[in-house]
C-alpha cells in the first residue's frame, strides 16, 4: 500500500534530521499504526542508518544482536563483549560518525529487563549536542513510553528534541486506499478497520468486505483473531481489572454502576481501571454536550478504537465457532445489528469531521462537538446525534446523523429535528440555531452526506 498522511508527523521528523546537531526523537503508538513505515519513508536514501527492534531476551543477548547490527556501520563493533549498557552506547557514541542514526525500537522491552537503561541514554542523550549521532526510540507500550519521556521524575524527561504520538488516519484517505470503493463502502471500511494503516494494507485488493472479515478476523487462523490481545498485550498486561472493564464496554456495558454490578465490586473501584484505559486512548467518557466532566452522573464510557468496538460486539460472542460466518444464514443474523453499528460509527465520524471541515455553504468554524441527551424544555427525554458550538460561541448547530432517507423521511426528519432544536434547555443562550440532516446515503439536496467527510478541499 502507499505510504497515506503523516504529513505533519514526515516533516517534523525530516526537519530533526536535518538539525547540525544531535538529538533524540521518541515515536510512540498502538501496534499496527505505523510508526516502522514512518520512518522507512523519512530514513529512506539515508546511509549509516541502523535499526534494531527489542524484545524480551535477556539484555547480554540483546547487546549482541544490536552490536551485530551495529556493525555494519561500524566494522569491529561486535568484536567485543559488552558487559553493561554504558559501555555499549559509550562506544557508540565515540565511534559512530556525525550525522549517523540509530533507531531502536520496542524500547520498553529493554527497559523491562534492564531498568537502568533510561539513565544510561541520559547521559548520551547529555553529549549528543556534541558528538552530532541522532537516536530514534520507540515504542508500542503507550503506557511505558509515556512514562518514559513524559514523567518528570524518569531520566529521559526533557530530553527529546521530538515526541510523536502516532493517531488513526483520517477517513478522507480511504478514497485513495481504496479508489474503486463506492462511498458507503469506505465508510463500512472505516467503520471496521478504522484509521489503522495496516489492517487497510491487508484489505487492499478485497473485493468483498465480509470475505476479508470473515477470513482474517473470524476464522480461528486469521490475522487479526484474537487483535485484542496482540495489541494490548503490554499495556495492560497484569491488569485484569482494566482487561475485564474494556471487555464490558466493548459488549454493551457503559455506565460505571452496570460495572460494578457485574463485576461485584464498589463502583469507586473502578476509577483507576477506567483512568487507565482512558489514558491509553482506550476508552473516552460520552457525556451530554455542555455538560462538566467532573462528577457527572451521565458519563458513559464507550471504546475508542473501531476495530475494537466491532471484535467485542461481533466476534467475541462467536469466538468459539470456528465457522461463523460461513453460512448466508450467519451473515443474515448480524445484517441487522451491523447495520446499527455502522449507523453508529456514521454518527462518530460527522462529529469528528465537524472539527476540521466547514459544512457546506456555511462558513463556521466548530471547535465544541458531541451528542445530548437529557429532558427537554417539555419535560420529556430528548436524544439529539449531532450538537456543535461555534468558535466565537454565538451559533449552535444541531443535528441527527441517519444512514440513509427517501426524500420524504428527509422532510419529516427535518421537521421533527427543527423541534428538537426549539426544546434544547441551552439553545437559549446562542444567537443563532442551525439544524442539518446528515444521511450518509439519499436523502435530498440539503442533506450532508458521506462525500463531505472525505472532501480534502474542505478541510481546514
């Protein structure tokens, strides 16, 4: 697949190479996200370049590998025995000519085994300026590497010249991943796979989404059977209680009282298990738009990452059945419930388009957006999809995200929505009150569909 986005992340790691002076660079992310192909694209062409990723083998078998590695830019490097760390970058440091890079990724596993390494690479990361080498460390422990460079008691705080944190790609790259796909495809893609680059790469060239799902998700020897694990592996390894709560919420679970039922533990409990999940980017609170985070009583808790949302609804119940989704009759019984969750994930991604894509025709910048839900002014539950706040705070947009209408249902949408927008206890407090439509597929002329959110010339 083509290397996708990362414009921002290629240029700011371009311009650390090109510094006189050296320096270390931290890259960090979720497994699969891409942070190898990052750097394939910006040290291609690059001469004395040496990579090495870690793993979990005691350091003395480690500091081989890596000083074969090492050797290729330096002959003789690995002629010799490194008793410790020190020695190691020591000699790196003093022989590796200036300009040169080392990338050592899956730095926690070192760590793991050698906990005194962070202060070894402080005091090289101290003479870098001097000797002029750039190093590279990564990770897929989210949880360790932010410990490691962002903690302000840990060694290598402040010593980063850069600091990437890998994000999902964005939808509107989906039409060059997959030309061919029609726009309601893209977004069942995105809708599974979400921003992840190499769960795309797997699917390039499928022609039938289900196909692919059922061959590398569903089925006992594909790829991503049993994602959750891999993925997750070091971040909560050790963590049971974080492991069930992600489980819970992926099936359906989102409110910290449920939890705690299920779990038969005081709901207090849970409030370092879900802080944990919600640090990682597991996890994101739902609450009513214009609502405080602190204390509220309708928090939810719902899953961040696509992928997950889909393996937790619909693979875990038929984990056990090597053959789901074989049978027509299999993909018959989740033909409904899939369509909510795409419903779903269709909502998600006009909100999150909203924040950085004008509508159409209309000019305005929304920096606030969520969803509401709550008693309106006539004393009756109200659910509202889409709820923006602009800018400069004076517009309030408002509106309901569907998958598709007739031209018919669009009016009657649209009638009631306007009613919804009247009965909001906030709505008051703005200047202006905008409702749109967003439908995905039909509609009429004034609805927003799935073309907006992929629209590069919109972007702002």
């Amino acid at each position: 697949m083509e290397f996708l986005d990362r414009i921002d992340e290629k240029r700011r790691l371009e311009r650390f190479l090109a510094l006189d002076e050296g320096a270390v660079a931290c890259l960090y992310g979720r497994r699969r996200i891409g942070k190898s192909r990052l750097l394939e694209e910006v040290l291609d062409g690059r001469d004395q370049v040496v990579s090495y990723c870690a793993d979990r083998s005691e350091p003395a078998l480690q500091r081989a590998r890596m000083a074969t590695d090492v050797a290729a830019l330096l002959p003789g490097f690995a002629d010799v025995p490194y008793l410790d760390w020190r020695s190691f970058f020591e000699r790196w440091q003093r022989d590796a000519p200036r300009g040169s890079v080392l990338v050592i990724d899956e730095l926690p596993y070192l760590v793991e085994k050698s906990p005194e390494l962070p202060s070894v690479l402080q005091k090289i990361a101290d003479g870098l300026r001097r000797s002029g080498q750039k190093l590279f460390v990564c990770g897929s422990s989210q949880r360790m590497m932010q410990g490691l460079v962002l903690d302000e008691s840990e060694p290598l705080y402040g010593r980063c010249r850069v600091i990437l944190k890998l994000a999902p790609i964005g939808f509107e790259w989906m039409k060059r991943a997959f030309p061919r796909s029609s726009a309601m495809d893209r977004l069942a893609h995105y809708a599974v796979w979400g921003g992840v680059p190499r769960y795309w790469e797997i699917c390039q060239g499928e022609k039938d989404l289900w196909e692919t799902i059922r061959e590398d998700v569903f089925s006992p020897n594909g790829l991503f059977h049993d994602e959750p694990s891999f993925v997750l592996k070091d971040d909560l390894e050790g963590a049971a209680q974080a492991a069930s709560v992600l489980s819970m919420i992926g099936q359906g679970t989102e409110r910290p009282s449920e939890m705690a039922a299920r779990l038969q533990v005081p709901q207090t409990a849970l409030g370092r298990p879900l802080k944990r999940l919600i640090d990682l980017g597991l996890v994101y609170r739902d609450i009513p738009f214009g609502n405080d985070e602190k204390g509220n009583k309708r928090t939810l808790y719902k899953l961040a990452d696509p992928f997950l949302r889909f393996w937790y609804a619909f693979v875990l119940p038929h984990y056990s059945n090597p053959r789901f989704l074989t049978a027509e009759a299999d993909r018959e019984s989740i033909r409904l419930p899939f369509r909510v969750f795409l419903g779903n994930a269709w909502e998600d991604l006009v909100r999150s388009t909203l924040l950085s894509r004008e509508l159409p025709e209309l000019p305005v910048r929304w920096t606030k957006v969520g969803r509401w839900w709550g008693t309106g002014l006539n004393r009756s539950p109200m659910e509202v999809d889409i709820v923006a706040e602009s800018a400069d705070g004076k517009v309030l947009l408002v509106g309901e995200a569907k998958l598709s209408l007739t031209k018919a249902e669009a009016r009657r949408v649209r009638a009631e929505l306007d009613v919804k927008a009247k009965l909001l206890p906030f709505a008051a407090r703005y200047k202006k009150v905008i409702s749109r439509l967003f439908v995905a597929d039909g509609g009429d002329a004034d609805c927003v569909g799935v073309r907006w959110c992929d629209d590069p010339w919109r972007k702002l």
